[in-house]
C-alpha cells in the first residue's frame, strides 16, 4: 500500500494548537502519517543566511532566515504533546530533524523508528552518517541533487549501517562499504529514496517525474515522490509512475502568512488527493494481464464463434458462404477457422447456429 505523507512542516506558524490542527486535518482527510519539522534556529542557520527568494516572495517580507525561522520553532515539549495527539487519532507522526540536537531528540526521546532526510542535508555527510548510525529506516529525499550526489549519500549510509561506530569515515570507507553486499542488502532493507524538485511551487516543466524510474533503476531501491508543485494531479500521477510513498504540503488555509503556505493543499484538496491516489492505487492492479473478474460475463457477449450463415445439411462440404464469425462467443473459436473449412458437416445446423464439430 502506497503511503501518503502530510506535510505539515511548518505551517503551524509556530503555535501549538494550529499544529494539532493540522493533525487532526491529515486525519481527517485519510493520509498515513502527519509530518513535521524539528529545528532548533540557531543551530540550523548563520544570523547572514538569506532566505530564498520564494521564502520572500511568499512572507512578504525580506529577513533573514534565523529571523523567519526564529518564529516557526516547536519546543520538545510540543512534540511531546503532538506525538500523544496522534496517537489519540491513529495517524503516524513523523517529523524531520535539521541539526544535531533535534535528530538525537527525535532518535532517542521519541524513539522514532523511521527519519527522514531533507533534500538540503543529502551533502550534510556528518548529518547523514549520524542517520544512518541511529538505526532507523530512513527516507532520503533528493531535491537538487545529481545521481552521483545521491550515490555518495547512500555510501554514507551504507558505511553507517554496517559498519562499527568506531570505524573511522571518509570516501573510501563510504564507497566499500556502498560496494559491498553487505551494504547493498542493508540499504535495500531500510532506505527509500524520494525524487524532488526543490522550488515552491515547483513549475511543470521542472516536475521531471521519469526521474522516479531512473532513480529506481540506478540504485535499485524503492522510490516514492514528495511534490512542490501545485493541486494534485502531479503526485497523483507520481503513483502511476510508480512511486511507492507521496508526501505532499498541506496547510489550513492557503492564505495565511508564511513561507510554504501558498504552495501546500488545503484540507479539501488534501482529502481529494488522498482518494485520487487511492483510486489509482487500485486501478494499477497486480499486472498480470488476463481478464479481471468484472469482465468474466463479458466475454461470451462480446467475442464471436463460427456460426452456420445458411442452414447446412448434414456432409455438406464447410466452406466461406455457408460458416460465418458472428456474435456470440459461446460456440467454436474463429482460431478454428481454417481446420472447419473444407470439411464436412457431421451433422445439420440451421441457420445462425453454433457450429459444433
């Protein structure tokens, strides 16, 4: 079952009961898990770090970061709070971590059993290792990133898993141990990858959904899709092209002052993604082609059989005035065509009847 992710981030705007909200909306609207971000500002950004320019554009307001950041902070204490919040309603928790102290937080307070690493950590190797070290399934989000910069995070990864925490890192220990089967087996087992395009919103043309496949085929692990792009026909799409997670923003309402507000669902849309993703989750089927069960009682009504086109005395000589292919398809295959032609009839049929011989 493919697993729907609402991004949460952070669109609580930094109040606590706007973030319950938002888990009781991704609740309501049927996703698997609701998902936030755990940062502690200082430690994430320099007091010089600009925003980016959709972080301007959308707030209205040109700061710094630190400054912007400052303001969408949750306290331990409100994850704490959260987690219990969904718990009560039977939706997953999860949340990304953006510096040391909220990952140990995540890892060892919440014991979470699953990570998540952002498209701007995949270079973070110290960041990454300290992931992949924690145990924990991971999903590797790859925004902005090259195929060979996604190969040497998965070799951070790999080295994290398998090998001791004494063991002493650098590239050459990262690329053995991503070359190992050791690794390989240990990566299969707990990474996912997720293809991205980093920009809010993310134009269509930038979309480049094929790159699923090719990150599927490249590394060989399973590939889900988090979207930045606007409605919900891109990651519905995702889900035909095979992504096995969709994680999507989403927000209470669209309007409100914030950085990624105006690039993220309402709760309205959030649930009709949800049910367009669900119903293309079951359209695709096992693939095995054959007939479906529907189509079963079908089959005789719409397929042909030889039929006698004129009556046919018994030993008449079967021929291409007197046998026809018509409707139903309950009688002889037209595949017997050519072993009928030419013989004779072994018994007497009127006409329209199924030839039987």
């Amino acid at each position: 079952m493919i697993s729907i992710i609402a991004e949460a981030g952070v669109n609580h705007n930094g109040d606590e009961s706007l973030a319950h909200a938002l888990v009781d909306a991704a609740w309501q609207a049927g996703a698997d898990i609701v998902k936030f971000q755990t940062f502690r500002a200082d430690k994430l950004v320099t007091r010089n770090a600009r925003q980016a320019q959709y972080q301007t554009a959308n707030t209205g307001k040109s700061e710094s970061q630190l400054a912007m950041l400052s303001r969408l902070e949750l306290s331990f204490e409100a994850h704490l709070r959260l987690i219990r919040h969904c718990e009560a309603r039977g939706i997953g928790f999860l949340s990304t971590a953006f510096d040391d102290d909220s990952l140990d937080f995540l890892v060892r307070d919440i014991r979470l059993q699953t990570l998540k690493i952002p498209s701007g950590e995949l270079t973070n190797a110290p960041f990454v290792l300290r992931h992949a070290r924690s145990g924990c399934n991971l999903i590797v989000s790859t925004g902005m990133a090259t195929l060979a910069e996604v190969e040497s995070a998965l070799a951070v990864i790999a080295f994290g898993l398998i090998r001791e925490h004494d063991a002493a890192p650098g590239m050459g220990a990262f690329m053995a141990a991503y070359a190992s089967p050791q690794g390989q087996a240990a990566l299969r087992e707990k990474v996912t990858l997720l293809h991205c395009t980093t920009e809010y919103p993310a134009p269509m043309s930038d979309i480049n959904l094929n790159a699923i496949n090719t990150l599927a085929h490249a590394f060989g692990l399973p590939v889900g899709y988090s979207d930045h792009s606007e409605g919900i026909t891109v990651p519905v799409a995702a889900v035909a092209r095979g992504a096995c997670l969709i994680e999507k923003h989403f927000t209470l309402d669209k309007t409100m002052a914030g950085p990624d507000h105006q690039a993220s669902l309402e709760p309205s849309e959030l649930t009709d993604m949800v049910n367009a993703i669900r119903n293309v989750e079951m359209a695709l089927g096992n693939g095995i082609k054959g007939p479906r069960p529907c189509e079963l009682k079908n089959i005789a009504i719409a397929r042909k059989s030889l039929v006698a086109a004129c009556d046919i005395a018994r030993g008449m000589e079967l021929n291409e005035h007197n046998v026809a292919i018509m409707r139903p398809g309950e009688g002889m295959s037209p595949y017997c065509w050519w072993d009928v032609i030419g013989k004779r009839a072994s018994h007497a049929y009127l006409a329209g009847d199924l030839i039987r011989e």
